[in-house]
C-alpha cells in the first residue's frame, strides 16, 4: 500500500493548458516536497512546503500544502512542452527522518 | 552544484550473480540513500545511512545490504539476485543538519535475467 497517493497517473494535454497534480495521505507529514523527473535522470527538487497552508509559486508552478499537513496539489498554468516529465510528491515523517515518495504523475504536454 | 554519480546506467545480471552498485557524491553530504523505483509504485527506500559505517533499513532491505566504508562513497549489495529484483536502482544525498533536499543520481537500469 503507498503511503501517498497522486492523481491522476497520466496526463497529456495541449500546450496552453492548465492542470493541477494531487497528492494525498491519511498520514502528516512534517513537510512535503515536489520533485521532477526527466527520462534518464534522477528527480530534482522543485520545492519544500512546510507549513500547513502553505502556498509557494514557482513561476508558471504554485504549490499548496493541505491544513492538516496530509496533502499537497500542484498546479500549473499554461503548460509547456518543457513541463514534461514525472511529478513525484514526498512526505517526509515526524517519526522517522526518511521520505516516503508517491507513485507519481507523467505528464506530457503537446505542442 | 552537487554531483551525485552511479558507477553504471545499465546492467544485465544473472539470477543467482552478486551485484555492486557503486554511488559517489562529491559535497560531503552527511546522509545517502538508496532507492528502487518501479513503475505505479514510486520510490521505495531499500537503505539509508546518516554517517560513515552507519546503516538503517528502509521499507524494503530484503535482499539487500549496504556498506559505507567512506563518507562519499554508499554502495548496494545484492547478495544473490532475482529476477524480482529487476529495478531502477536511485542513489541520493542530503547535507544533513536539518537540510533535506535531496540530490539524485541518474540511476542504475538493473535486469535480472
């Protein structure tokens, strides 16, 4: 059973659109990151929410962390093809200093 | 930037073979890590070590050990592959201290035939 769950798995949309990524837990979290991946590369960190609330923007990107620190979305405004890619949420627990990954998002958006 | 190395990008193994991956990172990170990555089911942590000769088991160390002999360097051992154990091996670092940005690497496309 995964610990975090994202919706949807897949997404393909036209260049231009808007879309949002959904990650969810019945467990807290003491912060939570998102990360992308590229085909034949590792993730790399996009960012780090930490306060129940939070919403941070990273350019056309904003990133919102649920009240009761269990869920995080991410949304994007008009996509690029350079948008492409898998989206991976990570909680990290109060108990154990480890991250716990979701099974991710591959987005493609088409020119 | 932080540079996180795995020794190979693809490797084909035999049931039975004892297999090494090798990861280097070059920022004198205090934690690594070792996950698989399998598609639908994410990251699963198999190790994690927050110093040199320190080790902790992740969610799923069977068939799997480790060895830090060296701060940079964190190795994964599959004592004796299966086929099952055909992954996306991740190695990945973190400066510790409350920092938590992780650094990947490119990962290792393991197969066991």
């Amino acid at each position: 059973t995964q610990l975090l769950e994202q919706s949807p798995q897949f997404l393909s949309i036209q260049e231009g659109e808007n879309l949002t990524v959904y990650c969810n837990s019945s467990s807290v979290f003491s912060s939570l990151q998102w990360y992308r991946q590229e085909p034949g590369e590792g993730p790399v960190l996009l960012v780090t929410v930490v306060t129940g609330g939070e919403v941070k923007k990273l350019k056309r990107l904003t990133f919102q962390f649920g009240d009761a620190r269990k869920d995080s979305s991410l949304h994007i405004t008009a996509a690029q093809p350079g948008d492409t890619g898998l989206y991976l949420c990570a909680g990290k627990s109060y108990n154990f200093n480890k991250f716990y990954f979701g099974s991710g998002t591959k987005l493609n958006v088409k020119p | 930037d932080v540079k996180v190395t795995q020794s190979s990008r693809y490797l084909v193994k035999r049931t039975g073979e004892k297999v090494f991956l090798e990861c280097v990172q070059d920022m004198d990170h205090e934690n690594m890590f070792w996950y698989r990555q399998d598609p639908g089911l994410g990251l699963r942590l198999i190790y994690f070590s927050y110093d040199v000769k320190m080790k902790e088991k992740g969610d799923i160390p069977e068939g799997y050990s480790v060895s830090r002999e060296k701060k940079e360097r964190f190795s994964l051992i599959l004592e004796s592959a299966s086929t099952n154990q055909t992954s996306m091996y991740l190695c990945a670092s973190s400066l510790g201290q409350s920092n938590e940005k992780l650094f990947f690497g490119s990962g290792t496309q393991l197969s066991v035939l």
